[in-house]
C-alpha cells in the first residue's frame, strides 16, 4: 500500500462489499473507494462539470493502473534523455580529443 500513498490515504474503515478492514481516499477523484475488491464506495455527483467525477474509472484499480503507466512513462522517458545527453557529450568530447590531438 505505500506504493500508492502518493495517490490517496488509507483508513480504518469496513467495506460494505468484501468486508476488507481498511479503506482508500482516492486524492485525484475525492472519493472512497476499496482496493481489495476494487469498487467505488461513493457514488460519482453526475455533474458533467465536475473536476473529479468527470473522469473517475469505473474501478479505483483501473485509475492506479494508469497512474503507474504514467509514472513509468516519464521515468523511463528521463531515464532515455539522460542516456541520449551522455552519448551526445562522449561523442563530443572524442571528436575535441582527435582535433586537439
């Protein structure tokens, strides 16, 4: 669970489907959901305005799935400029090395 504390709290708190002790405020879409059975335990407000039900999954999981998706994007993304930034300064540095030399 502390994978996704950066996502959301987890509370003391039965769920009324699977009877799992604790519980998991979602930040992202202000809502209580279980991550054991993977329901929502609030219902969304229907606002199509709404900033956090507008586009809350139909499963807590689902949202997490793609939040971690997203995550490791960006990671491995840096992870391939930094390479890319090392290469570019190796190559320069050989060629300044053979001119000089």
């Amino acid at each position: 669970m502390k994978k996704y504390s950066g996502y959301g709290t987890l509370l003391k708190g039965k769920c009324p489907f699977c009877g799992e002790d604790y519980t998991f405020y979602y930040y992202k879409y202000d809502a209580v959901c279980c991550l054991y059975c993977g329901t929502w335990l609030e219902k969304a407000c229907g606002d199509p305005n709404c900033t956090y039900c507008r586009n809350r999954p139909d499963s807590p999981l689902e949202g997490l799935f793609n939040e971690d998706r997203t995550a490791l994007y960006y990671q491995k993304e840096c992870l391939r400029l930094k390479y890319q930034h090392r290469q570019s300064g190796k190559i320069r540095r050989e060629k300044r090395k053979n001119h000089d030399g």
